[in-house]
C-alpha cells in the first residue's frame, strides 16, 4: 500500500511505528490495542509531527487516543497550516 | 552508630543566590518562576523557567576558573562556599583526611555541551576546546569543591535524575553514620536552561505553559528551574564539641527502585522508599509532621505521590502538612532534593513550613493536607523530603529537630 492520502500516511506511521503489516491497522484501533503506553504515544506523535512537517500541541495529544482520532487531528492542523 | 547533623547551608536558586534570600522568599510563599531570558523561546512551546538572577559568576571565579566551570558548577561551588563559611567548620589536615564531597547532577555541564556542539554543527568548527570534558563532567562540582578546600576523603557524585540530590546527600549521611567520614560537603546543582535541553523537554510534553501548581485541579505541568544547594554535614558530636550551630540532624534515608517504567511512577516504589527512610531513621509515621513532597505537578506525579503517601501514613495523611516547594524554585532536577531538603531543614529550624504556591483547588485525585499559597507556622519534629525520579529510582531523607 503506497498511498498518499492522509489516513493512508498516517496508518503507515502507525505500521512502521509498530513494526506490523498496515493491514493491521484500522482506524478504530486504538493506542491502549495496540498496546501503547504513555510514552510510545509521545515517540508516536513525534514520528508523525516529522511525516507531517507539523507541530502537534499539546491539548491536541490528549484527545489522539486512536488511529481515527489521529487522522482527525491530523487533517485539521494540515488544514489550519495551509490556510495560514 | 554516630548521628549526623547539618551544620552549614548553601543555596543559589531562583528565589536569591544565598540562603537567607532564599528562606526570606521561600517563607514568604513568593515564586521565583518567570519569563526564560537565556535562550531565545519563540521556537519553545512553554516560556518560563525558574531561572537564577542577578548571579554575576565573574564576581565568585576568576578568570581561569571561569574558563574552566559550566553554570552548574558555579551555582553549586557557590553554594558549597557558602554553607562551608555559615557552618564554621575549620579543617585541619586530619579532618580534610576524613571529609569527602558528594554532590548530585542530572545533567552536568549540559549548557557547555550544547554551546560546543552547536559551533560543531552549526558553525561548522572544526574543533572543540580542550576544556569541554572537564567542563561538562557531572561530577566537575565534587572535584572543584574538594581541590579547592583539599578534601580527601570519599568524594563522588550521583546522577539519578531528579533523585541525584538526594541520593548524594543520603550517601553522604551513611558514609558518616558509619564512621567511614567524619564531614561530608553534599547537595546537588543544575543548570537546565539551554536550547537542547529545553527542546528535549518540550518533546516529553510535561512542562506547563504557565505556572507550577502542584497537587491543585488545574495544574498544567512542571516548570523547570536552575539553581544548587550544598550542606556541611557532620558527626553530632565533633560538631557539638567546636560548639556549631546545628540546623537540624538528618536522620534517615530511604530508596528504592520501582522495576516498572521509565516515565509512569509507581506508588509502590515510591511508599516503598518512604517506608525505608522512616525504617533507617527509627522513626514512625505519627512523628512526621512536614512532607516536602517532589510534587512535579505533572499529571502523573502529582496522584501518584498523593497515593504513595497515604499508603504510608493512612487517614493520618490528612494532618500531615504538605507542601512541594517546586510551585516557587521550579524542578531543578539534579539540584531539586537539595534546594528542598534546605526548604526542609530550614523550615524546621524557624518553625515555619513552606508553602505550597500557586495552588487554587485541591484535585480530587491527590488527597493530601496541602499547605496552600501561604506558610504555616508550625514547630515540628521531624520532616521527610520526597524525590521520585525519572527511570522509576527513588530517594527520601527523613530529618529531626535536632536534640541531643
């Protein structure tokens, strides 16, 4: 899978994070399956701040606690990015 | 076994650079954090720190020594000077024989590290002066102080994170009880704020925007803050014989390891420690009438520690006063067991317990009996001071009103 929307990218963080196929990550997994703690989330959001090119703050961490939520996030600082 | 006693304190920190200053601010309950001046923050996420002020290093060192010191070792061979000079020990050949110096340090000459390393990167030098090891080297304060004042006796440092002061003073003590040392010069320092640092920080995402609340409902975070403070401790009764002032007797130390998580604490570990500190000390938990609590005021700490506290002490917890004096000096990490045992001993020696500033609202999850904004007065006989590192490593001292 080699796709270039946001949730394709963003699953592959996850897959590549996780060292696990990306059919294995669907949006409504969430960090507690895939067994994350506090900080793999932190090392998470830092990989995906790189992929993205963006800051991710702090108040929007604590609401990624799934892979759908994280793309929600996601397609929201983008968006804010490129309007500003 | 012989019992040790704190004759002299040293302290540079955000709440003054000697510890008068700093017991005048600290009981006052007014809070040194504010406004970072020492790097550039428009690329940082948070923007305040508990930074030293008004601390000129040239006026304690001269030039050669300037060329050879990172900050941190300037806040703790400062403050080392000063609790050597209001102790009033003298040292004779045979006493320099038997006195050693512990100091603890998270990070060491980190300020020295990231000004050589951004020349190499950045400026693309090709070379970094000859000073930078000695410069930076966690234990350059330990080997500073016992040059300076040819103390040869058993002298190290400890670098556990935000324990490291704590375990330094708590070897110091032990290595005295024992009568391996007659003297120990022990405390720890630090000085965080450096642009590497800041952002290794920013990444954890525990340091508050605004201010240090610890245990209250709206905390947002730790604020970190630089500084050091350094004690003579003695054998009680070579320190009753030259007549010293006593501040108070540290009476126990207790640590431990919670085998868990670098980053989430464990009440286990932590009461563990607690335990173990009363244990060493023979003391019991209806002595204890002070806790200066490490009281990070991130959200993992904070309930933790509240937890960890009445596993010990159970319902009494609710007459215990407990105050985290980061809310004023900020997590000076490597430094905070010794600017804290200060707040402690000194506390204890006026009958005044610190505050707790900052607080607005007690968070339902860390029920404890919070000195809140302003300090009580209070003659007390015992105290324990918390620190619950990083990495699951814990250090609690327990110390007495001192009565022989």
């Amino acid at each position: 899978m080699e796709g270039n929307s946001i949730s394709e990218k963003v699953i592959r963080v996850f897959a590549e994070f996780k060292k696990v196929p990306v059919e294995d990550i669907k949006p409504n997994t969430t960090f507690e399956e895939l067994g994350f703690d506090s900080l793999d989330g932190l090392n998470l959001i830092f990989e995906l701040e790189e992929e993205f090119d963006l800051v991710i703050p702090d108040d929007k961490v604590q609401s990624m606690r799934s892979v759908s939520q994280v793309i929600e996030g996601i397609e929201s600082l983008l968006a804010a990015k490129n309007e500003a | 076994m012989k019992r040790v006693v704190i004759t002299g304190v040293g302290v540079v920190s955000s709440l003054g650079n000697n510890k008068s200053d700093f017991w005048d601010s600290i009981s006052s309950g007014r809070s040194g954090i504010g406004p970072i001046t020492k790097v550039d923050t428009s690329d940082l996420r948070f923007k305040n720190a508990a930074e030293v002020r008004g601390f000129q290093a040239s006026e304690h060192f001269d030039d050669r020594m300037m060329l050879m010191l990172d900050p941190f070792a300037h806040f703790g061979v400062v403050a080392a000077r000063e609790a050597i000079a209001d102790s009033g020990i003298e040292f004779d050949d045979a006493l320099r024989d038997r006195t050693g110096v512990i100091t603890g340090s998270c990070l060491g000459g980190k300020e020295t590290e990231d000004a050589f390393f951004f020349d190499l990167y950045a400026n693309k030098k090709s070379r970094v002066p000859p000073i930078a090891i000695p410069r930076s080297m966690s234990n350059a304060v330990a080997s500073h102080v016992s040059i300076e004042y040819g103390l040869t006796g058993a002298t190290f440092t400890t670098s556990t994170a935000c324990s490291s002061a704590n375990h330094a003073i708590g070897q110091a003590f032990w290595l005295i009880r024992q009568g391996t040392l007659d003297a120990a010069i022990a405390g720890g320092s630090e000085a965080p704020i450096c642009n590497g640092n800041l952002k290794a920080w920013e990444a954890m995402r525990v340091v508050a925007p605004d201010t240090c609340r610890p245990f209250s409902k709206d905390r947002s975070g730790m604020i970190l803050g630089e500084g050091g403070a350094m004690f003579v401790l003695e054998e009680m009764e070579a320190a009753m014989k030259r007549g010293a002032k006593i501040y108070g007797e540290v009476a126990g130390f207790g640590m431990s390891a919670d085998a868990h998580h670098l980053t989430m604490p464990l009440v286990q570990g932590a009461a563990k420690a607690v335990k173990a500190a009363l244990d060493d000390a023979s003391l019991v938990p209806e002595d204890i009438r002070y806790i200066n609590a490490h009281g990070t005021a991130t959200q993992a700490n904070d309930p933790m520690e509240a937890n960890a506290i009445r596993s010990v002490f159970g319902d009494r917890a609710d007459d215990i006063p407990v105050s985290s004096t980061k809310s004023m000096h900020g997590h000076t990490l490597g430094a905070a067991g010794a600017i804290e045992a200060a707040a402690t001993v000194l506390g204890m020696y006026y009958s005044v317990l610190p505050p707790n500033a900052n607080f607005t609202e007690i968070d339902p999850e860390c029920r404890v009996n919070v000195i809140a904004n302003e300090a009580r007065e209070g003659s007390i006989n015992a105290a324990i001071s918390n620190s619950f590192a990083f990495g699951g490593l814990n250090a609690v001292l327990a110390f007495k009103r001192f009565a022989d």
